[in-house]
C-alpha cells in the first residue's frame, strides 16, 4: 500500500483555528513519529490568515494542506466530505484523525465509505504496532464497560476519531517551520446540497465545561435541586464551571451542556471536584483527563472514589457547607 | 410521503453486566430494547406522518429475533417493518451495515425521508446514519433537534453544534439523525400492539437487495476488533472519613491546601 503520512482534520470557526485542531496535532505527533513519516494538518476554511495557518506548524505539523473557498464559511456536510475525499486520493495519507466534535463525527464516517475505510469512533488511545505499522485502536463500548482495540490491517487511510479535550495540546514553538500548501479544487468538490439559513449562537455562563480550568459537579446525591445550588455556589466562588452526572441532568437539576460523561462532556481540568456522584462507568468515562480528582460520597463502596486523588466519605450536607465556610474566608468572599 | 426509519436491537446497558474475569458482557437476563435514541427517529416520523400524509417503513439488520424491534416501531405507528437477517451480515461493522441498510433502502425505494437516531448505545458510534447518506449519495443533517418545514423540494432542519443551533435548508430525498431534544417518544397505543402482534415482517437476504457477497459482515469490514478489556482505573487517592465536626473540618483544610498546592487558588 503507497499510503504515507499522518494526517489531522484541523477545524477553524469564523477563520479561527480551534483547540481541538491542537490537541489532535499532540495525538498525531507521537503517531508520525513512531512511523518516521510527515505530520499534516488539513485544514477547510474561508480567509483564514496566513498566521492561523502557522500556528498550526507552531503546535507540531510539518505541513499544512489548506482549502480557501467561500463555501466553508460555516460547516455544510457536502463540500467538506468531497473536498477531503479528494485530497485524500491525492495524498494517500495512511492515517487520518479527526476530533469527535459535531463536525468530525459527520464527515468522517460518509469519508469512511466514500474511500473505503475503517473508521473508529471515540478512540481514548491511539498507539503504532510494532511491525506492521498498523494504527491500533482503543475506544470504551458498550456504555463504558468494556474497553476494544480495534485495526483496520488491509485499508487505507486508517480513519479514528478522538475525544476532543481528552488530551492537551503540545506547547507552541513560534520558531517551529514548515510548509503551508494551498490547495486548489475544482467547482463540482465544493457544491452543496444544503444551505445554512440561520445561525443562532449559545451563550450559557458555567456551562463551558470543556475548557474549564476548575469544574464542580453535582449528581443524584444532592436529592433535591435546592440543594444542587451548593454546587453553583462552589462554583462561584472558584470561578469554576458546573458539571452534572446524567442523573442530575435528567432530573432538571442542570442542562445538557453541563453533563459529564460518555453521552456528555469529556472534561479536563485541573481540578475536578464532585459531590454526589456514584461514578459510574460512564460518567468516569468523562473524567479520566481531569488532573486532580476530589470526590464526596457517604458511600464508602463509591467507585467515583477509584478515581479521586482525595476521597472523602462523607455526608455532603455537612461536608460542603463548611467547605464553602472556609474558601469564603479563605478568598475574603 | 415515505419515511424509512433504520432501528437497532441492542442489549440494555444500564443493566449490563461485566464478568471481571473474562472481561465479556454477562448476557443472560438482559433483554434486548430498541435502542432508546432511536424511538425519538420513530417519533419525529410518526409525526411528520401526521403532518404530511405518507407512510413509514422501519428497517432493522440483526438478528431474526429483532423482529420485536420492528413491531415495537409498528405499536408507535410505524406502518411497515423490513428485517434485515442472513448469516453474512453477522459480524458487520458500521462500513459494512450501513452498506447493508442502503441495499435495502434502494430496494424499497422512493422514499422522500430517512430518519436515524442519534447513535446506536451499544456500539455508540454515530456512524452508520453519514454512511447510509454517503452510499445513498444523498445530503444529510447530524444532530438534528427540529425539523421545522418539509416542502416539495427541501426541509429545514435545526441541528444542535459545540456553539450553537445551525438553521439549514435540505434538499430532498434527505437523511437526518436526530438527537433526544427534538421531542417526546410516544406509548404504543393498544391499537398500534394489535396492529404489530399482526404485522408480517418480510426477511430479506443479501438476494433480496442484491448485496455484493464482498461486502457483507466480518468479511466485509475494514476494522478488526483484536481485543476486548475490562477498564481498570484507580488512581490510588488518600482516602478520608471524617466523623466528628473535628475531624471535618481537619479534611475541609486538606482540601485547601491541596488547592493551594495545585495553585487554583
Ligand atoms: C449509554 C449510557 C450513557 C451514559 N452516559 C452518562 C454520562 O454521560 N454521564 C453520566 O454521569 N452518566 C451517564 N450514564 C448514566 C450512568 O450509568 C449513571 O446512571 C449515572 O452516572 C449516575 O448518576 P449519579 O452518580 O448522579 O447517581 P447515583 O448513581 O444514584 O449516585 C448518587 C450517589 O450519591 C451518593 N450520595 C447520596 N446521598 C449523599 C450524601 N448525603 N452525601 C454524599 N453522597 C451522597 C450516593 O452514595 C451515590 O453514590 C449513562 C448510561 C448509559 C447506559
Ligand atoms: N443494524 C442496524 N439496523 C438498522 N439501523 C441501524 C443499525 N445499526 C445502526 N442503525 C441506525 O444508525 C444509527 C446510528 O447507529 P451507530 O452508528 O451504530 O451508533 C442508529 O440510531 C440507527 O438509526
């Protein structure tokens, strides 16, 4: 097979070029690497600058493949799976990974069958096998309780997408070269069957969990959505977002966008903090990438405790209350 | 109007249980369920049935057993159920299904509307909803929390992104994956279970929708499932259980220096 090269779906919004597009550069890296062959990033956009595009080589890319047209001024299906179709077939690249974002997740399966590919959703662990330079691929199935390595040995590209902010990108190196290529493409890759008409954006304070330094969540064990508000008001006083096991979303304790876990958010902040919450495979599914882990449960069987740095078993009516005490005065609040 | 809705039997995994050792799902006593995102699809149909006139045909690959699904699709008011069922489907993955499924859904033909679910719990990839679009050669909408207008020509669909909600209009015939905001499934009204209890559920092999044999279950899928695990996680944490008010606010002070050590505050 003359597929070669580690390829990346980067994305941009409005001519920005998303974390995400960083974090997959950090996953391609050691991928690239172990196979000795050029990391790309593609990238589809409308007037994105010449200066977003470096910083794409600056966070790890040897080069970067870039499409200008009009048409991907905001995401539509068509011209992005029959532009990367194309390149595709152009560059024969063996592994392409895109992020598991709304974006990512559509156009990566209709490019699995439009190149005949194995696609491998979610992936948590990405790894080269020694040998035969097969893409090895672990991802959590079956609600999180079982964990599969999956290959594709006789096609290629190798296709997997990966949870976005389930890993941090690389630290930027402004001095780091390489090439950016400006594609052009005919006019019948970049037809669309569909038309945005309208685009209504959602602005919702603490509910940016994904990019939060400090989260703190709330589950099932908060009983009542009175008593959920101990977990807004921790929060507050940290500056952190709100996360929310399915349990409490489900209950109307929070909204959808602050649920963690498998069929939520995957969250990476310094700190996460819960009360309340079993831990559930799927929910820990959602905070594997947390950096410190501090769990309250009255159960001392809880699983969430497995995975805190700091496990107290206690009641969270007593608990949090004098918590909340002592960071107020703590932080003259 | 015809609306095909693709369903999945899948086990109930809220209730799964794992053998710690073998590390393989314990399957006796769990019942297979539709898939529970896939009854908003059967819900978003029946309605736009009532909206609209037409028909509505659900389609399932699986097991002969999954006939079940396909009658529970009927109880809702589905009109028509097509299984999918022959020893060379056995083992697909979403390349090689959603091929299946397209097969079958040319073979049915005519249809204005395809409505999936968001995704399938078990496998829980998303994927074969793009990849029936893709081998149909038709445009389609992921995530999907209203269809607002069908007309002649297009349909206006609202699909929910990391930022926001996307307004687009569609052309037609179109496929659209839905997602658990766009409404509220409905009971199966007694009515719908005599229908479905009565319903004749035609099987249709890889013959019936004249499926390349190359392209069919284990053999026709790109990816390999080379081994499944039990996830371990621990992290080996201090572990605290206060019990006087003393001993209470002893941890709430750990927990602040540990803040303080991590510098979030
Ligand atoms: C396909 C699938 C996807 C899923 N996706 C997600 C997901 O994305 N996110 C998610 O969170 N879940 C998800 N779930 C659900 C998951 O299986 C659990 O049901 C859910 O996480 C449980 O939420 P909980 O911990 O809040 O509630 P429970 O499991 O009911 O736990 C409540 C906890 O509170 C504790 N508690 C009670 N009182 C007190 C007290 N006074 N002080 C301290 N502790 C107390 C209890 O000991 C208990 O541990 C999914 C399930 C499926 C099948
Ligand atoms: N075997 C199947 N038979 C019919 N429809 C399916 C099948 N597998 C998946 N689907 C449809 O595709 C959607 C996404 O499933 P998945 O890609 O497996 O997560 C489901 O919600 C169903 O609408």
């Amino acid at each position: 097979m003359d597929y070669k090269g580690v390829w990346i779906l980067g994305e941009q919004d409005r001519g920005k070029v998303q974390t995400v597009s960083y974090e997959l550069l950090k996953r391609g890296k050691t991928l690239a690497e172990k196979l000795n062959v050029d990391l790309v990033a593609v990238l589809l956009g409308y007037q994105v600058s010449p200066a977003e595009l470096e910083s794409l080589i600056h966070y790890g890319a040897d080069k970067v493949v870039y499409v200008d047209d009009p048409v991907f001024g905001n995401f539509l299906p068509d011209p992005y799976i029959n532009s990367l179709t194309k390149l595709i077939d152009k560059y024969k690249p063996e592994i392409l990974i895109a992020s598991a974002t709304s974006t990512g997740r559509t156009v990566a399966p209709a490019i699995a069958i439009k190149c005949h590919a194995g696609l491998t959703a979610d992936c948590t662990g990405l790894d080269i096998e020694e040998g035969s330079r097969n893409l090895i691929q672990t991802r959590p199935a079956i609600g999180g309780n079982i964990l599969a390595t999956i290959k594709s040995p006789d096609h290629r590209p190798q296709m997997a997408t990966v949870r976005p902010h389930s890993n941090q990108p690389m630290d930027p190196d402004p001095t780091r070269k390489g090439e950016v290529i400006y594609e052009k493409l005919e006019a019948k890759f970049l037809k669309s069957r569909s038309r945005q008409v309208a685009f209504i954006e959602m602005k919702e304070e603490g509910a940016n969990i994904q990019d939060a330094e400090i989260v703190i969540a709330g589950g099932k064990g908060c009983k009542t959505e009175e008593n959920f508000k101990m977990i807004t008001e921790l929060a507050k006083i940290l500056n952190g977002a709100v996360g929310a096991s399915r349990e409490a979303v489900d209950l109307g304790w929070a909204k959808y966008p602050h649920q963690v876990g498998l069929s939520g958010k995957t969250v990476s902040p310094s700190m996460y903090l819960c009360a309340g919450i079993s831990g559930a495979v799927q929910h820990l599914a959602g905070i594997k990438t947390a950096q410190n882990i501090v769990a309250i449960n009255s159960d001392p069987d809880a699983q969430i405790f497995q995975l805190a740095d700091i496990a107290v078993e206690a009641d969270m009516f007593e608990f949090l209350p004098m918590l909340i005490e002592k960071l107020k005065a703590r932080l003259n609040k | 109007m015809k609306i095909i809705v693709p369903i999945k039997q899948v086990p109930e995994t809220s209730n799964v249980k794992m053998d710690p050792e073998t590390g393989t799902m314990i399957r006796t006593g769990v019942e297979p369920i539709v898939n529970p995102l896939d009854l908003y699809a059967i819900e978003e149909a029946v309605r736009l049935k009532n909206q609209y006139g037409g028909e509505i045909v659900a389609v399932t690959m699986g097991p002969p057993s999954a006939h079940k699904a396909l009658r529970e699709a009927i109880s809702m008011g589905c009109d028509e159920g097509i299984l999918l069922s022959d020893k060379k489907f056995a083992g697909a993955d979403t390349w090689s299904t959603s091929y299946v499924l397209s097969k079958a859904i040319e073979k049915i033909g005519n249809f204005d509307i395809i409505l999936c679910g968001e995704r399938a719990t078990d496998g829980d990839t998303g994927q074969v909803g793009p990849g029936i679009a893709a081998w149909l050669n038709i445009p389609f909408s992921t995530y999907v929390s209203q269809i607002s207008e069908v007309t002649e020509t297009k349909v206006t669909v609202k699909r929910i992104v990391e930022n926001g909600y996307q307004l687009l209009d569609v052309e037609r015939p179109t496929l659209i994956t839905v997602v658990k905001e766009i409404n509220f499934p409905r009971l199966p009204t007694l009515d719908g279970k005599i229908k479905a209890k009565q319903a004749e559920i035609p099987v249709w092999g890889p013959e019936e929708i004249t499926a390349e044999s190359e392209h069919l279950g284990l053999k026709g899928s790109p990816t390999r499932v080379v081994k499944i695990s039990t996830p371990k996680v621990s992290r080996d944490g201090e572990r605290f259980s206060p019990k006087t008010d003393g001993e209470m606010e002893e941890v709430v002070d750990c927990i602040i220096r540990f803040f303080e050590e991590k510098e979030i505050i």
